[in-house]
C-alpha cells in the first residue's frame, strides 16, 4: 500500500510541474513585434537586425543583443524595447529615435581653406546621418586640416538647422585666427653637447628669414627622436626626453624641451655565446669601433644588422638574436647570445603574375635554384635580373614560405607585367621635303619569348626610309642570342645625303667563365650613295666629289663586341659597372669598295652616395683608320656633340671637330642622379667635356669642349625619354637636348 502512495504521489508531482512549463511556455511565447517611430529608416532594417522573431520565447538577453546591434547601425539616437503582457503570450514593442539626415552643408568665414577641400577631406555631406560623435569626429579633422597649414587657433561652432522630415542643415562656423608659428625653441638640461648642436638635428625651426617655423606635430615628435639618436652617437645610452611644452607667447609658440643626458659610454667587449656556423671572431669582426671610441648605439645597430645579413647569406633565415649592454665602469660590454636555429634549403621555386612573359624565360634569369641554400645576395641578384629584362613593374619581390620541420622553404617571386610593346605614327609638313609621314611598330617581349622586335617606316615625296630588326636571345631555348636587320635608309648631313639599303645579322653568346659578361659577333652588307647637297658642291672634299660620282658603294664588315654588364638596374643604375669594347673590320678579305678598322670602348662606373643619389662616370674612346691605301667613308667617322652615344651636351649634334669628322674622339660625362619617382621620374646634373681630331698630336686636354647643366629622364611606354638644359662654356650660351632612350 504505502508503495502504490508513493507512486501516486510522483505522478502527481509530474502533472503539476508539467501544467506549470506549459503555463510560463505560454506566457513567454513572442506574438507580435511592432516597430514606431521610424521615420527615414524601413522598419524591414530593424526586423533584419533583432536577434527574435515571432514565435520564439522571449528572453531577456535577446532583447539586450537585439539593442546592442541596433545601436551599432549608428543610426539611432535612442532604442526603447516595451514588453506587453497577452492572454496567450508577449507583444514586443519597439520605438526608434533617428539621428537627422543631413540636408545640405555650408562653410562659412573659411578662406585658408576653400570648401571644396572640406568636401573631399570630411565625411559630412548631403545624404549621411548627423550625430553628437559625428560632431566630434569632424571638429578634429578641420583642426588637423588647418594645423598642417600652421593654424592653431583656430574656433569652430557648428550651428544645426532642423528641417521636415529629420533633416538638418549644418553651418559650419569658422574663426581662423592668425598663423602661428614657432619663436623659440629652448633645451633645458644637456651639459655635454650644445643646444645649437640638438636644434640642428631638428626639422623644426624657429621662424627667420629663411624659415617657415611651422609646427607639425608629427615631425616635431620625430624631432625628439632624432635628438635622442644623437646623443646616443655619443654614447648617452640613456639619454631621454623628460617632458616638453608648447607654449603661446604674443600668438607665437615657445617650446620647452627637458632631456636627461645620464652618462658616457666607450665600447668595450664583445662575448657570443650559441654560436656554431661562425667562429667567435668571424663574428666579432662585424664590430669595428676604435680603441676607447664613444659607443654609437646606431653604428652597433648597423653592426648586429651585418650579422643577421652573414646568417642570412648562408640560409640561416630563421636565425634570432638578443643582446645584452652590460655597464662596466664607463664602458659598455655586449653579451651576444646567438640563435642559429635550421638553415633552409630551396625547394621549389614558383613565379607568379607573369601574365604575358613565359615562365622559361624568367627562369633563364634565376642566380639561385631549387636544391640551394637561401642566400641573400642570390636572391637579390635574381631580383636585378628579372627587372632588368625591361617587361615588369619595380614592386617584385620574394617570399619565402616554410614547407617542412627542417626549414626548407618554397620561393615565390611575385611579378608584376608592363607594357612591353608601342605603336605610333604621325604626319608633318615641312618646307623641304613636303608631307612626310611616320609609322613604328615595336615589342621587347614577343609572345612572352622575350624576342625583340621593330618595324619603322618613314615615307614623303623625297623620302623612304624603313628599317626592320629582330632578335632572339635565347636561340633554341639556348644561351645562343640570334638577330637580324634590315634597312633602306637615307641621313642628311651638312654638306650630303647618304642612302643605305643592306643587312646584317648576329650570334652572341654569355661568356661562362667571366660573370655577367657577354661576345656578340655580327656581319654587315650594305650599299649606299653619296649625294652632295644642292649648293654645297664648293664646300665639299674631294674625297666627298668622288664618292659622289661613284654612285652605289658597297661595304662588307664583320664586328666583334665584348661586354661586360654588372649594373643593378639598366635606366637607373645605382651600383655596378659597364664594360664595352667594339670592334669592326671592313674589306680586305671581305671585299667591298671600303676598307677600315674601327674600335670604341666606353666604360662607365655606378657608385650610391648619400640618401638615394648616384653618381655616374663614363669614358669613351675612339678610332678609326682606312688601310689598303683607302679612306675612312665620312659617315664612319666620329662627329661629337648633342646627345647619343657621342654627345656632348651644350653642343649642337655633331658640331664638334673636323668638318668631315674625326678619326679619333675622346669623352668624358659624369651625372649626379636622384629619383624623384623611384626609377620612373629621374632627375639630374651633369658635366661633358670631350674632342675629336684627326691626329693624336691634335689633342689638347685643356681645350677639350666642356658643357654642363641639368636634366631628366622618363620611363614611358615608348621607352626612356629625356630633355637636358645644357650650358656650353665655350659659346656662353644654353643649349636644349631632347632624347630617346639612355646614353650613359
């Protein structure tokens, strides 16, 4: 019996717990959800944003969410959710306050800055929301704005105009003040190294007759920095910025700056510690400080950066440092601990977003391959040469990605494609030969092979010129370089005209033995015609009548050029060196109606100097000699002056020397450069001086011609274009230069 009690008195527990559920089930059930006060806004946006629905149980951390997320709309001013009690269930009401809309903004009293600048610098136009945190949010950005220019006090009042429908207008006030500008900049505290030292350092300055005294907040704080990199060139290792102020004085700022110099540090011993790779004094011999020289943090800074740079060098790309400065007395002890950590081997070598160029051809121009060590110099090396192929953007660049616990790593370079090809054509009048018309066609990457490749035709009532060339550097998928041209040609010179039809073709081929060296061997044969200008008969030589009457003249050459080429960079070349020796037989065993020799060599050098300036050096030399009792033809003879390959800028094209050219020319150019756009835009100043004569005992080096000036250079898609200004010492004036492609 007392059994079936317990029994009876559990099921009814269950009934009466079960019909409670059902109760707070039914109390708790959403039924409806009615949104109000929306007057911009679809109320579909706040169902969307809610975190219940009708016919879910209502809870209050939902109801918490839901506001939250309404509020991160920042649209709202204000949220009200209301819970209305049903027979059956729960209503939810919710009423939205909005933030106005902005119905149009007005500037007023602004003059330093005009209104289209606010447009485009602030986010306050017609169609946004306007909100106290707006407000804020644009009162800083005008400051900001009117700092730059050195407006520091300047007053803003923003006035807000309602309109129907929750639109504003917003005026914004403005009071600019005066321009200020720093008077004074004091250094309180340094002992050791003068203010007038410190202040030097400093990209702030105070107003004078040659300065601004604009304040920057931003390069005033690097200010401080660069004072801190001063002192501690001197070894106050400590050396601190304790505070500063920036005070107004007569609507001037006075800026205090506190600094605690502490002590000076010599360098004293270096200890490593982990090391396995290197011995200790490979390691040591990175630091070069003099016996008791002050400790310069940032010459040691470079130096520990030496190190990273020989781990590097050899794989060790996972290789991690730390140091300890230990004082000892007044010197400074380094504790080097050394983590070595695996050295990565390549495993694959990838290329990515060569769109247009094959990925064999890239390949040909890796200095480090699959199965190598990670090496610094190789990687960068491997860089120069893919960018100097002419068919990529600058922004290459490696990344290395590890592949396995052992370190070893996957390459990816990644490419960027430019423009490697141009068309362009004209048509002018001109008082001597009429309508003269121009059509070129060229590519440096054909099909992404990298064949080279041009047509250009010049055509008038008096002229017909066409030229067509074509080469292929990797005959075969070889090392082999294969090239033609062909041309029909006519040049005017001062006294003649010279036509040309002929051809030649070239083999070349890397030199292995000898780095970043190449031979190219070519053939030549052509004809032309000598015709004196009409009314230059009296001015003519002899040598000129006679080829005149002889009409067609044939030539047939061979050459021969070594060069060697280690510049980083083909259009603006920052380091390195070029190399390049030219020589040309013509007749004798070849036949023809012209016998000559004829050499030049040039050699130019590339050394970085300060910031990113470069200074180029160029020499070139050259001869030429008839033999078989023939002359030199006048065309190949050397005329200096102008720009090219034998220019001498401050002169017109070939105007120095021998009226009929020279059999010898000698010039020296150097140019000072700066990118002004990476090596896109490149600016420059330069110096040429050089001759040419018939005889060495003609030659005078204090009477060589001397032009100097300024310039700059322009990658295009059509190639390099130049102008330089020039000044010729001899003449006292300026001569213009335009120029297409690099003569350095």
């Amino acid at each position: 019996m007392s059994n079936l009690k317990i029994l009876l008195s559990f099921l009814i527990l269950i009934l009466a717990l079960s019909l409670f559920g059902q109760s707070n089930f039914e109390n708790n059930l959403i039924l409806e959800i009615t949104v109000n006060g929306n007057i911009n806004i679809a109320k579909e946006l706040v169902y969307s944003v809610i975190t219940f629905e009708v016919g879910d149980l209502l809870k209050t951390e939902e109801i918490s969410n839901s506001i939250k997320n309404l509020y991160k709309l920042g649209v709202f001013e204000d949220i009200i959710i209301n819970v209305i009690d049903l027979e059956q269930g729960k209503s939810v009401d919710i009423t939205i306050i909005e933030y106005p809309i902005i119905n149009s903004v007005e500037y007023v009293n602004n003059e330093k800055i005009k209104s289209a600048k606010f447009a485009e610098s602030l986010n306050l136009r017609k169609g946004n929301y306007w909100a106290p945190f707006i407000e804020n949010e644009i009162r800083h950005k005008i400051l900001d704005l009117y700092r730059e220019k050195g407006y520091h006090l300047v007053q803003i009042d923003f006035e807000v105009i309602p309109q129907s429908g929750n639109l504003v207008d917003i005026k914004v006030i403005l009071d600019e003040g005066t321009k200020v500008v720093v008077k004074a900049i004091k250094i309180h505290g340094n002992k050791e190294i003068p203010a007038k030292k410190l202040l030097g350092k400093m990209k702030t300055k105070k107003r004078s007759l040659f300065r601004s005294g604009k304040f920057e907040q931003e390069v005033f704080e690097n200010d401080l920095s660069l004072i801190i990199d001063y002192y501690n060139k001197f070894g106050f290792i400590d050396a601190r910025i304790i505070s500063w102020e920036k005070n107004l004085e007569d609507d001037r700022f006075v800026i205090d700056i506190y600094v605690y110099e502490g002590e000076s540090y010599r360098f004293g011993d270096v200890k490593v510690f982990g090391n396995e790779r290197f011995t200790d004094d490979i390691i040591i011999s990175n630091f070069k400080f003099q016996e008791d020289e002050a400790f310069n943090l940032q010459k040691f800074n470079d130096q520990l950066a030496q190190v990273a740079s020989m781990y590097h060098e050899e794989g060790y790309i996972y290789f991690n440092y730390d140091h300890e400065l230990i004082k000892v007395g007044n010197r400074i002890d380094i504790k080097l601990n050394i983590k070595e950590n695996t050295r990565a081997r390549i495993h694959k070598i990838h290329l990515v977003g060569n769109r247009k160029t094959k990925e064999k051809v890239i390949r040909r121009h890796l200095a480090i391959f699959p199965g190598d060590y990670y090496r610094q110099s190789r990687v960068r090396r491997t860089l120069s040469n893919i960018y100097n192929m002419g068919f990529f953007e600058p922004d290459l660049y490696p990344e290395p990605t590890p592949i396995n616990q052992n370190g070893d790593i996957d390459l990816t370079i990644h490419l960027n494609d430019r423009i490697s090809g141009s068309a362009n054509g004209g048509i002018a009048l001109n008082s001597q030969q009429g309508l003269v018309g121009q059509l070129a066609v060229s590519h440096n990457n054909l099909f992404g092979n990298s064949w080279q490749s041009s047509v250009k035709w010049e055509f008038g009532s008096d002229i017909q010129n066409f030229t067509f060339n074509f080469t292929n550097p990797y005959f075969l998928d070889s090392n082999i370089l294969l090239g033609f041209d062909v041309y029909l040609t006519t040049k005017e010179w001062s006294t003649y005209k010279l036509l040309t039809n002929g051809a030649s073709v070239r083999v070349g081929k890397n030199v292995s033995f000898l780095d970043y060296a190449r031979v190219i061997g070519g053939y030549s044969y052509y004809q032309k015609k000598y015709r004196i200008l009409e009314g230059q008969e009296s001015g003519a030589s002899e040598t000129l009548q006679e080829l005149d009457k002889r009409g067609w003249q044939k030539t047939s050459a061979v050459s021969l050029t070594f060069s060697r080429d280690s510049r980083d960079n083909n259009l603006f070349p920052t380091t390195g060196s070029e190399f390049v020796i030219y020589n040309e037989i013509a007749g004798g065993l070849l036949q023809g109606d012209f016998s000559y020799f004829k050499q030049i060599l040039q050699v130019s050098w590339y050394t970085k100097t300060v910031w990113e300036l470069t200074l180029r050096t160029k020499w070139r030399f050259g001869y030429v000699t008839g033999y078989e009792g023939k002359s030199v033809p006048p065309d190949e003879r050397f005329y200096l002056g102008g720009t090219g390959s034998d220019g001498i800028r401050g002169y017109a094209d070939n105007s120095v020397g021998p009226e009929e050219g020279g059999s010898r020319a000698v010039i020296f150019s150097t140019e000072y450069a700066a990118p002004l756009a990476g090596d896109q835009i490149v600016g420059l100043l330069f110096f040429d001086s050089g001759d040419c004569y018939n005889s060495l005992k003609d030659f005078d080096f204090w009477k060589m011609k001397i032009g100097a000036g300024i310039g700059i250079r322009v990658r295009s898609p059509f190639g390099l274009i130049g102008f330089d200004y020039a000044h010729n010492f001899e003449n006292k004036t300026w001569e213009p230069h335009f120029q297409f492609g690099t003569t350095f």
